[in-house]
C-alpha cells in the first residue's frame, strides 16, 4: 500500500477548502483517508491563507515513507516544516533542531523580513524591465 499526504476538497462550489490527509494512493481525491493532519483554506484573508497542518502526524507519516503531493509540498515549505524535516532526517537532537532551523532560515534571507525581500525583488525586476525596454526600442 502506496501512503500519499494530499489535499481532500470540501466546501461548496466556487468556495473550496481542504483537509490536508494521508491516504491510500489508490483512494480517490475525496473519498475515504488514513487520518487527517490539517488544513489548508486558500479563500482566507490576505496576506497568507489559513493554514494548519499537525507537525508530528506529518514527521510521523513521512518516517513511514508517505509521499506529500507537490500541493502539499508547496504548502509546508511555506510553513517551514520540510526545512524542520530535513533537518529531523539528517539525525539532529532534538533539542538543537529550533536552534539550527533559526541559523538556516537566517543564512538564507540574510536577516531581511519579507518586505524588504519583496521590496528587493520588486526593484531588480523593475529595473531589467527599464533596461530592456531601451534595447527594444533600438
């Protein structure tokens, strides 16, 4: 039995939401799971939709070599936690795990906050914009 983490869509038309679970690859998108290990509501308020997935149900379905969708992926990178669980394979204590978590996340935004990241990334595309548009233009 092939174990995948995927989203389940409930909600009415137009207005979904999903439960983020392990279940039996063979299983359809909604039907019957394992056990349900969050959430994931992309109708929520800006500026991050609302989402909760469990730590330690996950950790415990990928030790038994579930598969997370490229969704659910994409869902617990944003949060962190395949950071953590990379960190968790490797074989860290866990008593160093929030510690060394704290150092990579630092290392890789280099101490700016979002903002400041978008702010960056907003005016580098800019300014290829700027410069492209004179060579356009010749």
């Amino acid at each position: 039995m092939s174990v995948k983490i995927r989203l389940k869509r409930m909600g009415t038309k137009k207005r979904p939401f999903y439960r983020i679970v392990a279940t039996d690859s063979r299983n359809r998108r909604d039907g019957r799971f394992i056990e349900e290990l969050g959430f994931y509501d992309p109708l929520a308020v800006p500026p991050t939709p609302a989402v909760k997935v469990s730590e330690e149900l996950f950790f415990k379905w990928l030790k038994c070599g579930a598969i997370p969708s490229e969704n659910v992926e994409n869902i617990v990178r944003r949060l962190g936690i395949m950071k953590k669980w990379q960190l968790v394979r490797a074989g860290v204590p866990a008593e160093q795990i929030e510690e060394k978590l704290a150092a990579v996340i630092a290392s890789e935004t280099k101490g700016a906050t979002p903002d400041e990241r978008r702010r960056k990334f907003v005016q580098k595309r800019t300014a290829k914009k700027a410069a492209a548009a004179p060579a356009e233009g010749a």
